[in-house]
C-alpha cells in the first residue's frame, strides 16, 4: 500500500462522521410526559422526533460510507490514480 495516510484519513472521517451521526441522533428526540386524563388511567409518555436531526444524522453516514469507499478504492489501487485492470494483468501472465 502506497498510501497508507490517505486510507488512515479517510477511515478516521469515517468513524467521526458515524460519532457525528450518533450524537445528532442522540438530539433528534425529546419525550414529554402527560398527566393521566382521567383519575385512574396510566400518565402518558410522548416520543417526539425532529426531522433536521434526523436527516443530517443521515447525511453524516452517507458522507462516512463515501469514505469507507475512498479507503477501500486507496488501498487496493495502492494508488490514487491509477486503474488496475485484472483482464490486463491476466494476459500479461
């Protein structure tokens, strides 16, 4: 491998961008507690969820597997590049 400080870069955005997707989902939900309505009845627990939360967490893990692409597409042309054609080599042989 040619490059391993361009795979090592690409694999820590990766795993930054995952914690940023984690802590993003993390904000993305508030819970509100209701008092029963009627004397008796079980008090009720409300999920809210927050759309940009959400939807950044996903571009966060889309951005985070584009790396992991990049990372694996470095380390196995060994160069940012060039092509390697496996028919190519085949006939060479």
């Amino acid at each position: 491998m040619k490059y391993p400080m361009r795979v090592w870069g690409y694999g820590t955005a990766a795993v930054l961008m995952i914690a940023a997707a984690a802590w993003s989902m993390l904000h993305s939900t508030t819970t509100a507690e209701f008092a029963p309505p009627v004397h008796g009845l079980p008090a009720y627990t409300s999920t809210l969820y927050d759309g940009r939360w959400i939807g950044l967490a996903t571009v966060f893990v889309t951005v985070a597997g584009v790396c992991v692409v990049f990372a694996v597409r470095t380390a196995r042309r060994g160069r940012a590049g060039t092509m390697s054609h496996p028919v190519h080599r085949a006939h060479t042989m």
